[in-house]
C-alpha cells in the first residue's frame, strides 16, 4: 500500500533536456496517478484550505470527484470559482496558500492540490468540457480593462451574473501577463492560455486587441459615449524599476519585462521570428523573485552561462521553492548576498561586465526581512555581455493621467477600497494595478472580489 503520508511523485522533463528546450517542465499526473493523489485527501469537516484560496474553491468537493473519477463534475465545481484553473494549477504559489493549509501536511506531505487542480482543466480541455453560462441578461454593460488573470476573472463572473462584458486588451494576444510574462517552459501559451480565453469567450465576453485606454479611448469616453455604466480596470503593473547605477544605459542591459516579452509574447526563441532578442554568452540576472527565475531560465534556454545576483541569502529568496529548484537543476548559478553597484561599459557602448559588493544580513526591515547591509571594500568585477534587471515593476500612469477623478498614491498604484472601487464612481479596479506586481492567485481574487462588487453597485443603484 502505498505510503499517505507522500504524495505522489509528478513527471518532468530531465533537467538536461528541458534546459536545450522551451517544452513544458511539468508534464503533469496521468488519471491513475490524480485518482491515487486524490485518496490522500482527509476530505477535513472544516477545510482549512479553501481559506488559504484566494478565489475559495471547494477543494474538498473537486477532489472528493477526483477520487470518484468524477472529473466532468470536479471540473463544473472549480469552475464555480475559478475562471483559469489550467494556469492557476500551474503558477499558482500553492505550498502559501492552500497547500501550506493542508492537514495532511502537518505531519506529511499536503495533498498536491495544484497539480489535481491542473489535471482536472487539463481533462477537460482535452475532452471538450467548458463552463457553461446559464444566466439571464439583465442589460447592463460593464468594461473590463486588461486581459490578465484579473480582468478575465472579473469577466467570467459578471457575464455569469448576466452582464454584457467587453474586455479591451493594449496588445495583440490576450492573457496579459499570462502571455508576455510567464515563460513557455511554465505556462504554455496555445495549449493553455488561449484556451482558458476561449472558455471565457465561451460565457458570452467580447473581447477587443489592439486598444490601449487613455489614447485609443478613454475611461470617460466609454463612460459617456459608448454606453458603459461601469469599468473594472485590470490593466496590470508593466513599468520596470531599475537601480539608477552607473552604466544602465548601455546596450546589453534590459528590465526582465522586456526581456520575457520579448521572447514569450513575440516568440523571439523561435526560429523564424524576426522579433530581436540578445542571446547573450554570459547573462546577470538582478533579483530574486519568480520573474528573475522566468528571465534567468529563459536566458539559459537561449544559450546563456546564467548568474542570479540577490542581495539577500537563499532563505530570502522571493520566488517560489519550485523555481528556484527548477532553476538550479537546470544550472543556474546563484550569487547570493551580493548586489551590484555598477555596469561596466565597453568603448562601443555595451556591456563588458558588473562591479558587485558582497553584502552581510542586518536587523529585520518592514517586510520582516533582515535588511542587506554592505560589506566595505567587498567590490569585485565579474565578465558578462547582458544584464537583465528583475526588480519589480508598477502600473503605467497612462489610464490614471487620463481619467478624471481618478486618483493614485505615491507608488502610482490606483487607490481603491478592499471591494475594488476606486475614486471614480462605477470604476472599480484590482490585481498589479492597485497593489503593484502580485502573483496570478491574488489578481484573480482582487477581480472576483471586484466583480461582485460591481454587481452589488448595480443591485443598490436598481
């Protein structure tokens, strides 16, 4: 019999062969191996895990089906909540949040939510299941602005409350982050991504590409022009930071922004593509979150010898465990407690390499953290050709500079309330654009949160 307190091991790609390609990692649970996963589930009276979902699936009750071999049925509960379970199962930072309540981990290992949560979507993608929309319309219209995990959730569940929805999306892809952040190798972009559009398509929400709001229209025109009683703004947080240290102008130095969309969004690692992207010989990769995984593997993939600099140790690492595992099998070398001061330049202009300080752990700062405090005199240079900056980003000022009675604090992030509505009456907004750069999980809740909040508005202006 096999051993409960385990979960069952998940398939992937040897780290040697995923590291020449951009082929998913995780190739996910056959159904023997999801039904055995499934039996490890206690099915607990008050399931702790449902309060660590951000979107509060019935975990207990998906899985119960699973275990069934129910998959249709597990497949109509999670979508009762979540609107993208193929990429939530996927991305989602699971061993937080919902795992990291699991009973069965306390003396064990949780159960693997996530990758059951993955089986379920990925079945029923392959057997044709979609969510159904069996509402009445109650003609109202609703914008949704950006197509991200919080504008595509927050569409979802207004058109199942019988809204008229259009989702107005800047790029030419829909998905968002999902498309020009989140790497192949991760998250799979036809596979997946469409298709979880495609399901949201499927509950009756328009969708429009190529319009960016604030220059190809504004909130206010929507508003009073096109016929729109409310706006959820979803639009993400895509302005890099940067160090403001010498040499980040040179040619070879990008934001992990441009880098990832590059490559992911425009397909640049493939051949026959004309979109340009450096294949740098040896590449720095500055920070230590989930992104910077994203760009250093995505560098190694594309021929790199790769270098993580954080100025923090391991136990600080931001990202997720997986990724950093992931990361270092694929031979990611991480530089920890360092942090460069400078970017040296060659006489053409472009990157010949980085002056780092080696850097020693403090007292706890804000976050809790101890605070990275350098070591005098620690400086040494190492040679590269690239240096790619993964240190967070914040949302572009274009919707709020352009939108009246819209307002922002200091780090540019939209001031809205737990519910999502902001300062403009009927304009409601969530995810990376009110709390700056976020994980997928917590957009998708901020946009349920926000739906029904809208739906609430409706209610009380009837």
């Amino acid at each position: 019999m096999a051993d409960m307190m385990v979960r069952v091991p998940i398939s992937e790609q040897d780290p040697k062969v995923r590291a020449t390609n951009f082929e998913e990692v995780c190739l996910g649970y056959t159904e023997e191996e999801a039904v055995a996963e499934a039996t490890r589930c206690l099915n607990c009276k008050k399931p702790m895990c449902v309060g660590g979902c951000p979107v509060s699936i019935n975990i207990p009750a998906f899985i119960q089906e699973v275990k069934e071999r129910n998959f249709e049925k597990a497949y109509e509960i999670i979508s009762e909540s979540s609107a993208l379970p193929a990429v939530c199962g996927r991305v989602c930072p699971q061993e937080s949040q919902c795992e990291g309540k699991c009973i069965r981990g306390i003396k064990g290992e949780a159960v693997a939510i996530g990758k059951l949560e993955r089986f379920v979507a990925d079945w029923a993608r392959e057997n044709g299941i979609k969510p159904k929309n069996t509402s009445t319309p109650n003609g109202h219209k609703v914008a949704v602005i950006g197509s991200g995990p919080s504008g595509l959730t927050a569409a979802g569940d207004l058109a199942k409350a019988g809204y008229d929805v259009t989702v107005f999306e800047a790029l030419h892809e829909m998905g968002g982050v999902l498309v020009y952040g989140i790497p192949e190798f991760r998250l799979p972009k036809e596979k997946v991504v469409k298709a979880e559009v495609e399901n949201v398509k499927a509950l009756g929400v328009k969708f429009e590409k190529n319009v960016i709001i604030g220059r190809s229209i504004t909130i206010d025109e929507l508003m009073e022009k096109e016929g729109f009683e409310a706006v959820f703004i979803g639009s993400g947080a895509g302005l890099p930071m940067f160090m403001h240290i010498p040499g980040e102008q040179a040619n070879g130095v990008f934001s992990a922004n441009e880098y990832l969309t590059r490559n992911n969004l425009m397909k640049a690692f493939k051949e026959g593509y004309d979109t340009p992207i450096a294949r740098g010989k040896k590449v720095v990769v500055v920070g230590g979150g989930n992104v910077a995984m994203d760009a250093a593997r995505t560098a190694l993939r594309l021929g790199a010898e790769v270098h993580v600099v954080y100025r923090r140790s391991e136990a600080e690492l931001p990202a997720r465990a997986e990724e950093v595992h992931h990361a270092k099998e694929e031979g990611v070398i991480f530089d920890l407690l360092q942090n460069p001061v400078e970017i040296l330049v060659n006489e053409e202009g472009s990157v010949r390499g980085c002056k780092i300080i080696k850097m020693e752990l403090g007292e706890p700062d804000a976050s809790g953290r101890r605070r990275p405090v350098e070591i005098p005199g620690s400086e040494y240079e190492i040679d590269c050709d690239t240096v790619i900056m993964s240190l967070g980003t914040s949302p572009n000022p274009l919707i709020s500079s352009t939108t009246v009675g819209l307002e922002t604090n200091k780090k540019g992030c939209l001031i809205a309330t737990e519910q999502g509505a902001t300062t403009k009456d009927a304009v409601y907004a969530g995810g990376d654009a009110v709390t700056g750069a976020a994980t997928v999980i917590l957009a998708m809740g901020a946009g349920k949160t926000a739906a029904a909040a809208i739906d609430e508005y409706f209610k009380n202006k009837n």
